[in-house]
C-alpha cells in the first residue's frame, strides 16, 4: 500500500509563529501576523533577517479582447481567470512598510466590514456574506473589492480618522483606492471580468451616487446638491456591460439532483449574486427617476414606455426581455446556500404565496408599480393617463393579496420584523419594511391622481380614510428606531409626507430632514419644491383638503333684482366640492337642508302686483295678505298658487 505524500516542511518560520508554535504560511508577511496586526520578521539563529521561505506566485498578464462593433460605448474587459468563489487575482502586498493603496489595517478592515453588513442596506443584497467573510479570513477577496466595501461602511465608524464633515464623504480615501486598483492611468478598466469586479463596481456607483459635499444651485436658486443621483453613470454602466458580458439573462436549467456538488452550490450562489446585481441597479434606477426625474438607460438604453402597468415596453429603460430576469430568491434560502432549492419568480408572473416568498421580489414588484404611478402624475392632462392610474390601482390591489401570510402588515408581523432588523440576521426585514413604505406611498399617490382626475372632468370625489397610511407610515419609523438615520427608508417615508401632505414643518418630519441630508446629501423639501412646488407654497400636486371655486357660468340673472320671480330663476351655483376636509369623515354629498336655507321661515312684504306685472285672480284663504307668512324662503312660490 502507498503512503501519501508527506507535507513538505517549510525551511523557516516567521519569528511570531516560531515562538508561539503556530503554522507558517512562508509569506511576508504571513497570515497569522496579518490578521493579528503583528510586525511579520524572518531571522536566522544570529539574529540577521533573511528572506521569506515562500514568495507569492506570479500571475499571467490578461489578453485584451477584441472590442465588438457597436453603437453604444462598450469597455474592454480583461479575461477572467479560473477561480472559486472569493480567491485573489493578484498577487498579496501586504508590507507594512509600503504605502500602496492595497495595504489596509486587518482591524479596521474588520470593522468596516462588520458595519457594512449591519447598516449598508440595500448594497449588502449582492455579496454571500458568509462566503465573502469565510474567503476575507483566508485573504482570498481581492484588494479593490475591500476597498470598496470600506469606502461604503467608512460613514459608520467611530475611528478618529475617519471622522469627516459630512460623514457620508469618509470612504473617499477608499473610493479612490478601490480606482486606483481596478484601472489604469487612462481610465481603462483592468481588474478581472468576474463576479468581484462586478460587485465592487456596483458599490462604486452607489458611493459615487451620494459622496458630494457642497450644495450647488442653479440661476433660478434651485437646489443641485442632489447631482450625485442624476450624474453618476461612470460606474452604473461599467456594471451593467460587465454582468451583461456574464450573460446574466441566460436562463438556468432546473436541477434534479436531490444532493448537488460543491461546485455547484457555488455557481449557483455565483449566477445569484449576479442577478442581485441588476435587480439593485434596476431598483435604484426607478428611484432616481421618482424623485429627480431621470428617464433611465437599462441595458440597451431603450426609452421608457408609460403604456399601461405592464412591462411591456420596458420600464426606467430597460427593455422587457430585460425584465424577464429571474427575480432574486428569498433572503433566507441566500443566506444558507440553498438557491438551487428556491422556487423561481418573475415579475411577469404573479408572486407566490408560500413561506420562502422572496421579499426582494416583492420589493421589485412594488416598486415597480409605484414608479408607473408617479410617472402618470408628471402628465395627468394625457387622455391615456386614466388608464394608467386605474391599471395601477388593479395591479396594486392584485400585489397586496399575494403577499404571505409572514410579509403581510399586523403588529405581529412588525414586531417579528423588528426584531430581525435589530439583529441584521438577513435584508429579509429591511425589505419588508420598505415594501410597506412604497405600498401606502403609492395608495396616497393614487388618491392625489383620482382627486385631480375629478378635478379634470368636474366630477366628486370623496378622500378615503387616510389612517391606514399614516399608521404605516408611522409604524415603519417606529420599527426602524435609531437606526432609521442610517437607512435610505427614511427619504421615502419623507417622500409622501412632503409631496402630498405638506408637513416639512412638523418638528418631527424635520428632525428626519436633517437625518437624511446627512445619509445622502439632499434635501427632500427642496427637491420637492423644485420639482412641483413654489418658494412660498406647498407642491403643486398635495392633496387639497379644500376644492377651488369654478368660474361662474355665463349670462346669470341678477338676483338683487326683486322685481323677478324666485321660482324662474337659477339656484345660485356654488363651489364645486371634489373632497371634503380630511378631519371630516362624514360621506355626505349634499349639503343639509338647515344650511341649504330650506328651513328659513320670514314674512315676505305684501306686493300688489304679481311678479313680471301679471295680474292673477286670488281666492280663498292662500290669497289673503299673510299668505306668505310661515312658509319657507325658497318655498314662497307657493303663497302665489292658485286654486281652481
């Protein structure tokens, strides 16, 4: 029988590991030192320093490939090596004594790596945290992929020097050192087309997106503090050819192994991760084009459609093929590895209602809806407009009752919810308390357009009970508690409190305001004013608790004049009355009879000519001179009745 080989012994260890009788890796400097933050030294018996035993192995330089021929912009992408899940590619350079921009401090890397899992929602969705913490123990997440991570969670610590003015702007150091490593001198991208690459560039574009720290204004004095959000597409478009490059759209066979291999647990979790990517572009995309008006690029860079609900014709300008993607798989099923065993979900499907729902997908679909009915309210004077609304109104409707039983809003759902969010177990609980926000967001959105539509054809309409979206509302900040200043939830729960309800001087929306600005540099009440608004007045599109007067109607007759018959002339038309005041909630559409004036009683003055000059036989007891006496004002036509 053959013995196995016999491990070969290192010709030298480290003088740490030496003198605590650890394993060596021969490198300089070695992992334990490393991780240990330890000066790594390699001296012989004498004391003299000498090299490490094992110096890392050169790596092959990438092939340029061929650029294709094309009408939109394209980039080169270097070949992507063999790899498995986080492995580096490149080479360690780890000296403590160089200053390059790879050297990073084990500790802090730590750190920022621990908040970026507990607050950077909603970015934390495309990395496997435990594959990506398991490979960051073993030094196998390449260097621009830490970077960064850092520049995204840098906001959260606590170390001094990372202490900046705005917070949001500490991870520019490694922002600029995640750059440094991923392209050339020329602006080139150079790092690896594979699935690290593409999650840092992701992180890159969600950090460029709000890492400004001036405000700047236009000639008007509108506020463009927010350029960030409209103008950060280096990144976004990088991102979007590279997963394209991965065929990211290439649909997945099902599998039928009841006990499938290593490698294929991870190419799953891979084509995930992928997918994941696109869906937060895509997320992020329709955001951007609520709040700021951003029409979208997509992949193909195909123009939005507001044709109806559906995705056909693309929406934020992604193409419907696009939209065809395989949602991302519940939280729980990611988070364990177990993808190849969720069930699949699309956003042309309707949504499944077990307990491994995705809350992503949901998020997605939600989402969805709400920018198709913002999008009708930017042009509400289009005939296809009512059908848009009324379509969303369907689907929204359709939305809220497939969501399972543990995603649907009680107080024991919240409460469960909360508790997950306070532990960040997983994004699950994030998702659902957006899924919330953006469901009474687009409920009140939709009042505001049928309110305005009624408006438009001079119809009543009477405003629902607003209590059902302000508990939500309410109850969403509440389970979020102080963590809410660190979470991008908080600017749309301001969303609907300022554009449709005009409360930017509550004290407490105003504490939120200040929160925000700080998070992501904008100031929602200004860009809202901008946007639909007046410097003086509420947005043009807030929900009117009181109706304005309509034009009078043309040649009415003069009503002072006494000398005509109140029985032939007009009642007076009054303000129209499309809602009525929200602390109001009686359904009545017509006004009571007391204040109509029917229930007035007066004594008219005797006349002795009939209106218009016409004289008129009186008999009996109704043509006395008290005639009129007791009778109503409107009523009085009666006292001239006659008798046959």
């Amino acid at each position: 029988m053959d013995k196995p080989p016999k491990r070969k012994r290192l010709a030298k260890a480290c003088d740490g590991c030496h003198k605590s009788k650890r394993r060596c890796d021969g490198t300089d400097p070695c992992s334990n030192c490393y991780f240990a933050s330890k000066p790594c030294t390699y001296t012989d018996s004498t004391g003299r320093p000498v090299p490490p035993p094992r110096l890392p192995d050169p790596q092959p330089q990438p092939q340029p490939q061929p650029q294709p021929a094309s009408s939109q912009p394209s980039y080169q992408f270097p070949q992507s090596q063999p790899q498995s899940s986080y492995a580096a590619s490149s080479a360690r350079k780890r000296s403590h004594s160089e200053c390059d921009p790879e050297t990073l401090d084990p500790l802090l890397t730590r750190e920022l790596t621990n908040l970026f899992f507990a607050h950077s929602h909603p970015v934390v969705s495309i990395i496997h945290k435990p594959t990506f913490t398991a490979a960051l123990s073993h030094n196998q997440v390449p260097r621009y992929l830490v970077n960064a991570v850092s520049a995204i969670a840098a906001r959260h610590s606590k170390q001094p020097s990372l202490q900046v003015k705005p917070a949001r702007c500490a991870g520019r150091r490694f922002q600029d050192a995640a750059i440094a490593l991923m392209f050339d001198s020329s602006g080139r991208l150079t790092a690896p087309a594979n699935l690290q690459t593409a999650q840092a560039l992701c992180l890159l574009s969600t950090y460029e997106i709000v890492a400004h720290d001036d405000y700047k204004f236009d000639k008007n004095g509108k506020d463009k503090s927010h350029s960030g959000w409209i103008s950060g597409e280096r990144f976004r478009a990088l991102t979007l050819q590279l997963i394209e490059s991965m065929n990211v759209h290439t649909p997945e066979n099902p599998l039928l192994s009841s006990t499938p291999s290593s490698a294929m647990v991870t190419e799953t979790l891979e084509r995930e991760c992928i997918r994941r990517i696109f869906w937060l572009v895509y997320v992020v995309d329709c955001v951007r084009g609520v709040w700021f008006g951003w029409t979208g690029g997509g992949m193909s860079h195909s123009s939005p459609s507001t044709e109806g609900l559906s995705i056909g014709g693309g929406v934020m300008g992604f193409s419907e093929a696009e939209l065809h993607l395989r949602l991302p798989a519940d939280e729980t099923s990611f988070e364990m590895g177990v993808v190849h065993q969720s069930l699949p979900e699309y956003l042309y499907l309707p949504a499944v209602r077990t307990h491994y729902a995705s809350e992503f997908g949901h998020l997605v679909r939600v989402i969805t809806i709400h920018q198709k009915v913002e999008s009708a309210l930017d042009v509400l004077a289009r005939p296809e407009t009512k059908k848009v609304v009324a379509d969303c109104e369907r689907l929204l409707e359709e939305w809220s009752c497939s969501l399972p039983p543990h995603l649907l809003f009680s107080k024991q759902c919240v409460s469960v919810q909360k508790s997950m969010f306070e532990t960040s177990s997983n994004l699950g609980a994030w998702c659902y308390a957006l899924i919330h926000i953006y469901h009474a967001t687009s409920s009140l959105a939709l009042i505001v357009a049928r309110q305005r539509l009624a408006e438009q054809s001079r119809t009543i309409y009477n405003i629902p009970d607003l209590d059902f979206i302000m508990e939500r509302i309410y109850s969403i900040m509440n389970m979020l508690g102080s963590r809410a200043k660190y979470s991008f939830i908080q600017g749309s729960v301001l969303w609907p409190l300022i554009k449709y309800l005009d409360m930017a001087k509550d004290p407490q929306v105003m504490l939120w305001l200040e929160d925000y600005e700080d998070l992501a540099g904008v100031r929602m009440e200004r860009l809202v004013r901008d946007r639909w608004g007046d410097p003086q007045g509420p947005s043009s599109l807030c929900l009117r608790h009181t109706t304005p007067t309509l034009p009078p109607r043309p040649s009415q007759p003069d009503r002072s004049d006494t000398s005509i018959d109140p029985a032939l002339v007009t009642p007076k038309e009054k303000s129209f009355h499309f809602a009525p005041p929200l602390s109001n909630g009686s359904d009545k559409l017509l006004p009571s009879l007391k204040s109509s004036g029917l229930l007035e009683w007066s004594n008219p003055a005797p006349t002795n000519l009939p209106p218009f000059g016409l004289q008129t036989e009186r008999r009996g007891p109704i043509a006395s001179s008290d005639s009129g006496r007791s009778l109503p004002l409107s009523l009085s036509w009666l006292a001239n009745d006659s008798r046959d």
